[in-house]
C-alpha cells in the first residue's frame, strides 16, 4: 500500500479504522492537516479583491441574518472580511464605509463588527 500524502486521506483512513476511538490524533497528521489548512485559506484569500468587497456585494444574494454567512462559503467570506476590516486604521475604516455605503437591511454591520472599546 501507498503511503497517503493528502492529511484529510490520511485522517480519513485513521477515523475509519476505529483508532480515534482509542487514540489521539496523530501529531503528523495534525500538523500536516495545519500546514494543508493554512494553505488552502492562503488561497481563498489570494483570490478575493483588494479591498474586499463588503458582504452585501459579494453575496447580494444572502441577507444579512441569513445561515449562508455561518456555514460554507458564505462563513469563510464574513471570518476573512471581518479580519480584513479590523485590521484597518480608523481612518482607513470610515474611508472604506463612506465607499460602501450599508444598505438598509445591512445598516450598522460595520460598526457592529469593531471591537468594543474597554
């Protein structure tokens, strides 16, 4: 048999064997599966715009409330986009809000999503 080099193979074929009732995961596995992650967000985020687009525009098709942002695509577009905007200065922030205004059902996400001050 051939060693497998995909990490998510290879955790597959140690769920399966039943050993995850009885072990921990590997350290190997668990470092590959890091390393493939890291990657594959590496990717995603290469391929969005500069600056990104607010959600409303990048997915006009999902409302606000909407599960769409807590699960699949729509999940890693809003973790990456929050992330993005809070790494912005303040001033850089109110520059990207007055381009992107929020539309009525989207009113007030931008200030929503800063950190409260202490």
């Amino acid at each position: 048999m051939t060693e497998k080099s995909n990490p998510m193979d290879r955790l597959a074929d140690f769920v399966k064997s039943g050993r995850n009732r009885t072990e921990p995961i590997p350290d190997d596995i668990k470092e590959d599966l890091g390393k493939w992650l890291d990657e594959e967000n590496r990717k995603r985020r290469a391929s969005y715009s500069d600056p990104m687009l607010p959600p409303w525009q990048y997915r006009p098709d999902i409302p606000r409330a909407s599960m769409g942002w807590r699960m699949g695509p729509g999940e890693d577009y809003i973790m990456d986009f929050l992330n993005w905007y809070r790494a912005l200065s303040v001033e850089q922030q109110q520059i990207y809000a007055k381009g992107h205004p929020e539309p009525n059902d989207w009113d007030g996400f931008l200030s929503s999503i800063l950190p409260k001050a202490e």
